[in-house]
C-alpha cells in the first residue's frame, strides 16, 4: 500500500480510539484489546480481565520501511515476525529483535523487550526514536528525545500501558544477512564465563551474544554472526529444543529469521516437556498458544506459590555474587542469560538507583519454569536481594512490593510527569497500581 494510503488510514484508527477514549467515563479502569495476547505472565485473579476495553486491535500496519536512512515507522500492534519477514526484503532487520514471534512493537517498549543484541544497543526501547501517543483524554502527541514530551518518550518504556495509547514508533534498523552462525562457548566457572562476555562486549566483535547457564559448573555463552551462506540451516520450531542445543553442540547455522525465534516454543520452558508430546503435538503449540490457553483456562492457575517466571537485571559486576546466593537459595536451572549495554541512566528508574553504580554493562538472567515448594516466597526473596545488589526485575512477573519499596526503585516523580500529560485521571491505572495490585487480584 502506499505511504499515503497507510498514512490515511492510520489517522483514520487514531482517531476512532481518540473518540472512544473521549467519550469514557471517569472512575472505572480500562485496559486495551490487542489482536494478540498479553506476553506478561498470566496470573490468577488478574482484574484486569473484567475491565472495559479500549480497540485496539486494528493497529498491526507497517506504515513505511526506509532503506537508504535505514528506519521503520510502524503502528504498535505490529508483531516482530511480521516486521522482520517485511524488513528481510530490504535486507534489514530491526536491532533488538525479542525471543517470542507475537509479541508486538509497542509492547516491548512497554514491556521492557531485549535480546542478543541488547550488549551493543540496550533493549528495543534504545532503538526508537518517535512515539506517536494517544492519551485518555483522546489527544494525540509525539514524544521524541528531545522535544517538549521528551519525559513522555522516556518514561513510555516500561509502562505496561499506563501511559496512554501507544500507537505508532519510529525505530532504527541494522543490515541483515540471510543466515546466522552461532559458536557455543563452553566453559566451568562464573569468572571464566563473566571474562568471556566482557571481552566480546569490549571488542564488539560478534553480532549476537546471550547464553545458558545450564548449571553453576556448565555455562555456555553463543556468540552469533551475520554469514551469507550455510552449509545447513536447523530449526527448532517442533521436536529439537533450542535451548538443549547449546549444551550438545559447537556450533549452528540458522535461516536469520530462524535465529530470532528460536526460543518461540519456550526459552527453557519448553512445551510439550515429553518428546513423544512434542512429537505429536509441538508443531501446534507454541509461545501464542500456550499464552491464549492460559488466558481462558485462568481458573487453573495457582494463586499461592505461583510458578516462578521472571528477569532480572544485574549489574555485571554482580553476577558470581547473585549466582552464589541463587545457587544456595534457589537450586534452579537452567537460567537464560542475556548481556545488556547500559545506554543511558534510564529516566524510569529511581535517581537514586544510579547512585555508585559504575558498570556499563547488566545482565539479564532469566528464570523459566520454578515451582515453589516449602514456605518462602521466592518472588519476594528474589525482590529483597535485587534491592540489596542493585539490580532490578522486569514487571511482567508476580510483584509483591509494598507500594514505598515499589517508588524507592521506580521513579515516581518521572512517572508522575508523564502521566499528568498523558493519564491525569488515572483511566489506565498507575504503574503500581497496575502491577503490582491489580495484575494479583487486589483492588
């Protein structure tokens, strides 16, 4: 379609969901219909699926790919499996690709979305430069870095939809090649492992870096590259599991658009578990599927001792610390580890949280698939310990902050800002309020 044409018609959608939001009524919450389902963890007793909701579900139009200034203007609900099979035809890619196909643009910005790009460019969010906003009074503003909604621009990252109506970005893209070779480096001990990655950040001489830390004496790190030609292309879309891969091979080629969604049937939390299952079924359930089965059988979730999935993100300096209390504490694995450059001290995040932190890189170690047993609360330790080192948690997960530890991470003067501009009467909840009381059944 033309970009006129695109254009047109995306001011025709902004419009219709401007007037909606106009014609709402104050007091009562509202979350937003997308066209795919929510990549937070399901949770039981979550409100948010009895509020009214705001259409959204027509926002899915890649609006302009520009090759020569390598960018892409899209609307929000635009998934990556879509946006990288549009920009491979111009032989480009965006630079921060996430692991699971359905999720969308707008909600790895909101969501806090990185992957193994993320130790050269920091997390999708790094990679945008405009955002095009609708806010619940049916205005609609631009926010870029340096303009008079620059808050607005900062503080949208990580905002799970709090701030108003994410409806188009702007975002940089990065030359692609047709296939991606990754070597799997092998080694026994957290120093030797920790070594490995600063050296590749150091020299920035891979394309893509993450690994698994299959247990505390087998951590393999993949180091990716861009490679025109492959003797073999493998997949892992059915009965191979990426993730075990890592631990059996020296190397791998995939298609580059294989590469990105190589964890789509789970990153360690593979489903079907069972081969044989996996044989039978696995070629129809992957990261959408089981994500909409959770959604409608919601019932069956636990609401005590919830299974444990979430990030956390660490200052690099931290990591042989945290595994050693984790190994202790935890006993779990294997954890998917993922290198994230520090672009910025991150406006969403407290003054305070920057104070004496002097690394440039995180890490982001993930944790797929715990069941707790016995009487702790893992989710609540894990809180505990982050604050003691540091480090920070995606909000994706169970959140059991008080409302004062929430605000002593997150930056609520920022926040605050920016919701005055776009939510000043609060129709999408407050970041807290969202996920940490709404999302756990509490009103």
């Amino acid at each position: 379609m033309p970009l006129d044409a695109c254009a047109e018609r995306h001011a025709d959608k902004v419009a219709r969901i401007a007037a909606e939001l106009r014609a709402r009524p104050h007091g009562k919450p509202v979350s937003l219909k997308k066209s795919t389902p929510s990549h937070q963890v399901p949770k039981a007793g979550d409100l948010r699926r009895k509020d009214d909701k705001i259409d959204v579900s027509d926002l899915t139009t890649i609006i302009h790919v520009d090759p020569v200034r390598q960018l892409c203007i899209a609307e929000a609900g635009v998934t990556f499996c879509d946006l990288v099979e549009a920009t491979l035809k111009h032989g480009l890619v965006p630079i921060v690709v996430p692991e699971l196909k359905t999720i969308t643009i707008g909600g790895a910005v909101s969501g806090c979305s990185i992957e193994s790009m993320s130790f050269r460019y920091g997390g999708f969010h790094d990679t945008c430069t405009e955002y095009e906003v609708i806010t619940a009074s049916g205005d609609v503003i631009t926010a870029t870095p340096d303009n008079e909604h620059a808050m607005v621009f900062q503080m949208i990252h990580g905002s799970f939809g709090t701030l108003g109506v994410l409806a188009k970005l702007t975002f940089r893209l990065v030359p692609a090649k047709r296939f991606v070779k990754v070597v799997y480096e092998k080694y026994a001990t957290i120093e030797d492992y920790q070594r490995a990655i600063f050296s590749h950040y150091q020299k920035q001489d891979i394309d893509f870096m993450d690994g698994i830390i299959h247990s505390p004496t087998e951590y393999v790190l993949s180091a990716g590259h861009f490679v025109d030609e492959a003797p073999y292309a493998s997949k892992y879309d059915w009965v191979k599991v990426y993730y075990q891969s890592t631990a059996k091979r020296k190397e791998d080629y995939l298609y580059t658009q294989d590469y990105f969604f190589r964890y789509d049937r789970g990153v360690t939390n593979v489903h079907p578990k069972n081969p044989v299952l996996r044989f039978l079924f696995g070629k129809f359930i992957d990261s959408t599927q089981v994500l909409t089965i959770a959604e409608k059988a919601s019932w069956l979730l636990k609401k005590e001792k919830p299974t444990i999935i979430l990030d956390v993100f660490l200052p690099f300096s931290k990591m042989p610390e945290f595994l050693r209390w984790y190994e202790a504490e935890f006993k779990y694995f294997p954890l998917w580890c993922v290198p994230y450059k520090r672009v910025r001290n991150y406006e969403w995040l407290h003054d305070d949280f920057w104070k004496g932190l002097g690394d440039e890189l995180f890490v982001d170690l993930a944790i797929y698939g715990m069941k707790q047993t016995g009487e702790k609360n893992y989710h609540k330790l894990m809180e505990e310990k982050l604050r003691e080192l540091g480090g920070v948690k995606t909000l994706i997960s169970h959140n059991y902050y008080t409302e004062q530890d929430f605000w002593a991470v997150w930056n609520k003067t920022n926040y605050s800002a920016a919701k005055a501009v776009t939510d000043p009467k609060n129709l999408f909840r407050d970041l807290y309020e969202k996920t940490c009381k709404a999302a756990m059944g509490m009103s």
